[in-house]
C-alpha cells in the first residue's frame, strides 16, 4: 500500500523537473520531444516557443530541418489534437489512439455520423492524400465532387479522424508550417507503417516520465483513452506508488525526479495550449483553481501562460508595432518588484527569439 504522502508543492517541482522548467535543459531537440511524449501543436508557433522555454541554446531552424527531414511529424494524437511527435513516436503510438477518434467522430457528429458511408469516403480521400500534400478545402472539394450531395464538413472531419495524417512542412516559412498546412498520409510521408500493437502500457510508463506522480485519471486526461486502470495494473510492479494530500493514489517510475520541494524556479514563459496546462484530471498542482477559468477563451483556446514559483499567474500576449515588439504580462494578482524584473529579461529574451527582425523589444504589464 502507498505510504509516502505527496504534497502539492513537491507535486509542483516533480512536474517542472519532468517538463525541462526548473532549468534549461542541455538536451537534442527529438531527444526533448521524445521524453515530453510530444508537444501540444494546434498552431505552429507554440513547439517552438515550448522548446525555447526548456532547452539551452534551442534555435528555431533546428526544429524546423528536423521536420523538412521527416525526423518529426505533426498529426493528430492525444484527446483528438494535433501534436508535434518524434516519427519514431508517431508510428509507433497513432494507432493507440484510433478507437479514441472513432469515438470523437461519433460524438461531435452525432446523427449526421450514421448518415457517412465511411468506407466508400476513405477509399476516395486515401487516394487523393497520398498523391500530394492537400489542405483541407481542397479534401472536402474533391469528396463532395465525388459524392454529390454529402455534407461537406463531415465528410472532411471523417477524413481526419480515421485516417492517419500528418501536416506537411514547408522551407522559408517563419515557424515550419504554413497557416493552412497541407495533409498527406503518415505512412507515405515518413516511408514506414504505423504499428498495429495495441499495447497502452509502455505509453503509461512514458507518460509518468514526462508528467508523474500522477493518477490513473490524469492519464486518461491527457491520452484521451479510457479506461486505464487495467493497463495501469500491467505495469504496476515497476512503479512505486504515492499518496496525494487527497488520499488518492499516485503511480510514478522509482527512478524519477522527485526533488525537494523548496527548489528554485525561475519564471517561464508557456505558449498556448502547452501540455504542463492540460496533462491532468487536477491541475492545481501548478494551476491555482481561481485560476482555471481565466486560462482559456469561450471557444476553449487555451491562452499564453506564465509561471511564477513554478504556478501560473497570469497571460501574455505580443505586439508588434513600427519594428518594435512588446510582450505585455497580464498578472492575475499583483506581482513583487523582483518578479516583475525577472519577468522582463525572461520576456525580452523570449522576443529576441521570437523577433529577431525587431529594432526595440519591450515588456509592459496591463495592470
């Protein structure tokens, strides 16, 4: 039985040790994305800015050749999103998270899901994606001319839900990939097939690497595959087990990073939608529950987030105005002079990063 109680503090910098954030990293940038089992992609900044954030010395085009070489892929993955995996990662975990986007497919569609003849709609859209990347106008364009009367949206969701696709990246573009990226098949892109072993237990060991001590629910809310308390079972003789202050039981690997909770850590600048926000069932090991409602927009946008003491505390958000750039901080609650200061090297270091064309980089607070 458990016996060791975790409290959130020690939850809090056993995380950050996970995610690169108590110190930048000296690490390979797929070295990087396979120990963090990926990086939230929904747009095609935020890998980049998550890897400055972890790593020393990253530079932009390093992740960039990196995908040109087809050594990363960004498809679709956890909870149904699109991420940015290793190629290795992605063939081997895609097919895991088939039934999960069969299963989205049928719950955001509903009725209009039965209505598809999905067969007949994958063996013309297969065909089309593997010829040459296609952006997704250009998908639903092609199945609605070849089944008249379809309902165009759903056709193309269906598309993208049961196929495994990958986003192409383009040479010249400022972050990889253009805003209306083009979809080819993963298969044909990285020249391998994807894995047909239906194993989810390796997955828990890599998760509890990348964002341990956590509990089987915190699983299941970053994978999106549920139920895992069975495949937590499988594994449970290489994990040693903790307890939260809630009582709830906690897995972890022995050998993990578990440091002493009064380690330093440094104010860090997240990009929208970045995993250490959305990796658990409770967030409030780095997420203050006042704060959840104010991370992210009504259309479910998760927002920029900075760190103070390892916790959220507010947004951010750039500008860029006759070639100066300014990163302004929006705090949740009033921050100490020391913590602003610390905030505006952060920033204004991020800015060169992510500016570098920029003849003034500034740091402001909305309040």
């Amino acid at each position: 039985m458990p016996s060791d109680i975790l409290s959130q503090q020690a939850l809090n910098r056993a995380l950050l040790a996970r995610q690169l954030l108590l110190t930048r990293e000296k690490m390979t940038v797929p070295r990087a994305i396979e120990h963090l089992v990926g990086l939230q992609a929904q747009l095609a900044r935020p890998p980049y800015l998550a890897l400055w954030s972890r790593l020393q010395g990253f530079q932009r085009d390093s992740l960039t050749k990196l995908a040109l070489k087809r050594e990363l892929a960004r498809g679709t993955m956890m909870r149904g999103t699109l991420h940015l995996m290793t190629a290795k990662d992605y063939l081997r975990y895609r097919g895991l998270f088939q039934p999960l986007l069969a299963a989205a497919l049928r719950s955001v569609l509903k009725e209009r899901a039965t209505a598809l003849d999905l067969p007949a709609l994958l063996a013309t859209a297969k065909p089309f994606l593997e010829e040459q990347p296609r952006t997704f106008e250009e998908v639903r364009a092609h199945l609605l001319k070849h089944h008249v009367g379809g309902d165009e949206r759903a056709m193309g969701f269906a598309t993208r839900m049961m196929l495994p696709l990958v986003q192409v990246p383009e040479e010249g573009l400022e972050w990889g990939w253009p805003g209306n990226s083009g979809f080819t098949l993963a298969e044909s892109w990285l020249g391998e097939k994807l894995s047909t072993d239906d194993d989810v237990s390796p997955l828990v060991l890599r998760y509890l690497a990348a964002f341990g001590p956590a509990t089987v629910a915190d699983m299941q809310s970053w994978s999106g595959i549920k139920p895992l308390k069975d495949t937590f079972e499988k594994v449970r003789g290489k994990l040693v087990e903790f307890r939260d202050e809630k009582k709830r039981v906690l897995f972890d690997l022995p050998k993990a990073p578990r440091p002493p909770e009064d380690t330093p850590a440094p104010v860090r600048f997240l990009p929208d939608f970045d995993n250490l926000i959305l990796s658990h069932a409770d967030r409030t090991r780095v997420v203050p529950e006042e704060h959840r409602p104010l991370l992210s927009t009504k259309n479910l946008r998760v927002l920029n987030v900075f760190l103070v003491d390892g916790r959220t505390a507010g947004t951010w958000t750039t500008e860029r105005k006759k070639g100066a750039a300014t990163l302004v901080c929006n705090a949740f609650d009033p921050l100490k002079k020391p913590v602003r200061d610390a905030l505006v090297q952060e920033g204004e270091d991020l800015l060169r990063f992510s500016d570098p064309d920029a003849a003034k980089v500034a740091v402001t607070f909305a309040k």
